[in-house]
C-alpha cells in the first residue's frame, strides 16, 4: 500500500508560505510522497517561486513537482526549478524519478504537458504555421512524458523493476476530468496525446491515422514523433495519472485504456491536498 498526496494549482502569491506550511505539515503524516501538479504561483517570479519553496523545502518526505502554464508566465521557469531543486523538491520536466516508500518502489514520470484537444476535436489538417507549431509542441510533451514513463519503469534505465507507475502533469490527458469547464477550453486545458503516452500508445499526431483525429498532415519527424512507436513489454503500467489546470473539472476520469485519472486541481479537491490509496486509488483524504 502506499499512500500519494496530491494538489495543483496553488497559485502563491508572496506571504502564503507562512500561512499554509502548517497545513502541508500534515502531509508527512498521512502520505508516503507529495506530488505538485504545477501552477504553483501566479506568475511564475521569483519572489513567489520563493514562497513556494518555503512552503515545501525541509518537508519531511519526497516532494516531487511539474510546473504549470502560469509558472511560464514571466520566462524565469528555469530559475524557479533550480530553486525549487535546491530547496529540496524533484522537478519533472519529461523526466522521472524512482521513490522507495515502504509499500514498494513507486516510479513517477512528468510533464508539464499542452494543450491541443482531444480525439475528433483536434488541430485541422490544414492550417497556419502558428496552429502547427501548437500542435508540435503538444506532440513533443506528449513524447517526452513517454519517453519518461519508460525511464521510470526501467529505474534510470537499472532494469529494476518499479512496483507502481504514476503519470504527473499539469494539463488534462484525459477530457473526463474537464467536466464542468466550458466546452470552449478544452483545446487549452489538455491532450489526448497526453492519454496516449499514458497508455502506451503513439503520442504523434501523425501517428494516429483515424479520420476522426484531425492531424496536420506533416511528416512524422518533424511533428516531433520519431519512428512509429512499438509497445515494450509492461509499458502501460501506469497505476495513476494526476494533474491539474482545470479549476472547474471534476476529480475523477480515465484514459481511453481505462487508466485511473485524478485531477488535484485545488478548487477540485476542496481540501489542501487530497490522499489516494494505491494500488486501488481510493481517495483516502
């Protein structure tokens, strides 16, 4: 068994560690690991990564984060990660790490992620420069949170096995959990290609060959993809998938490979944090 603390979407601005690192105190004592699914300020300055820093830093147990879309605000996002990493929080950025808690080794992978939409509802085939560069960008998270779980399911590329997988993003890989958001956003609150990676499935657009994924039509390479992804033994093994970004979603969805997916966003959860159980996920707080 082992117990993940989870919320996104803090949005700290200056004075706030003082006021909530009592609360996130209480962490240590209900979870095994805390994990930060991104927006974490409101503008992503200094003064407020500061804050943040001294909201988590010195807690007693792994605090691992993605940042989100308003910690990019101010283009000081390299700088706020070196401080959050210095402070004693793993930064994910297409990255993963491995935790050992007493319930078993636990890999997480993370990504900010992107948006882009979801299947049927996608980038047109034709468009502007600028729509392709978003629909790359969303390719190439998409990737990267793949290329992640696959390190976290080697361990650093060890071949030790990890006894539980969990995904951490900030945008929606799933539109179950966007529930409750006008129909308009869904484009900027989250990917399908985020879902694929999730579940093992290709994660560039010109991949998919459906007729109801509406691709660009660029060649593989240069949408990002690489060579057609093949499936290595015990890649969808993801237990869990977290994120958040869409402050008026519903908590609970899935993949379209049945992965369970939580959205921590904080209005969403309506406490500090929220607990999941694993490997039921059963939210336990």
């Amino acid at each position: 068994m082992v117990r993940i603390a989870a919320v996104g979407d803090l949005h700290a601005r200056p004075g706030a560690a003082a006021r909530l690192r009592p609360v996130y105190r209480r962490a240590v004592e209900v979870a095994d690991i805390l994990l930060l699914a991104g927006d974490l300020t409101q503008d992503g300055g200094t003064d407020s990564a500061a804050e943040v820093c001294d909201l988590f830093g010195g807690l007693d147990l792994p605090v691992i984060a993605v940042l989100g879309n308003h910690d990019y605000d101010r283009g000081e996002e390299t700088a706020f990660a070196e401080m959050l990493t210095d402070a004693g929080v793993t930064v994910l950025e297409g990255t993963a790490t491995v935790v050992d808690t007493a319930g078993g080794k636990v890999g997480i992978a993370g990504v900010k992620g992107f948006g882009g939409g979801f299947a049927g509802y996608t980038v047109a085939k034709h468009c502007e420069e600028e729509m392709k560069a978003f629909a790359r960008h969303a390719a190439t998270t998409a990737q990267a949170l793949r290329q992640a779980l696959r390190q976290a399911l080697r361990h650093a590329l060890g071949q030790l096995d990890v006894d539980l997988q969990v995904a951490l993003t900030h945008y929606a890989p799933t539109r179950d959990t966007l529930a409750g958001e006008p129909l308009e956003l869904y484009p900027f609150l989250g990917s399908h290609l985020l879902g694929a990676a999730i579940d093992g499935e290709p994660t560039s657009w010109a991949e998919h060959k459906t007729e109801d994924l509406h691709t660009t039509g660029t060649p593989n390479d240069e949408m990002g993809g690489g060579p057609p992804h093949h499936l290595v033994p015990g890649e969808r093994q993801v237990r869990l998938a977290l994120h958040g970004h869409a402050h008026y979603g519903t908590e609970v969805g899935v993949t379209p490979a049945g992965t369970e997916v939580r959205n921590v966003a904080a209005p969403v959860i309506g406490a500090p944090f929220a607990v999941y159980q694993l490997p039921e996920v059963v939210r336990i707080g």
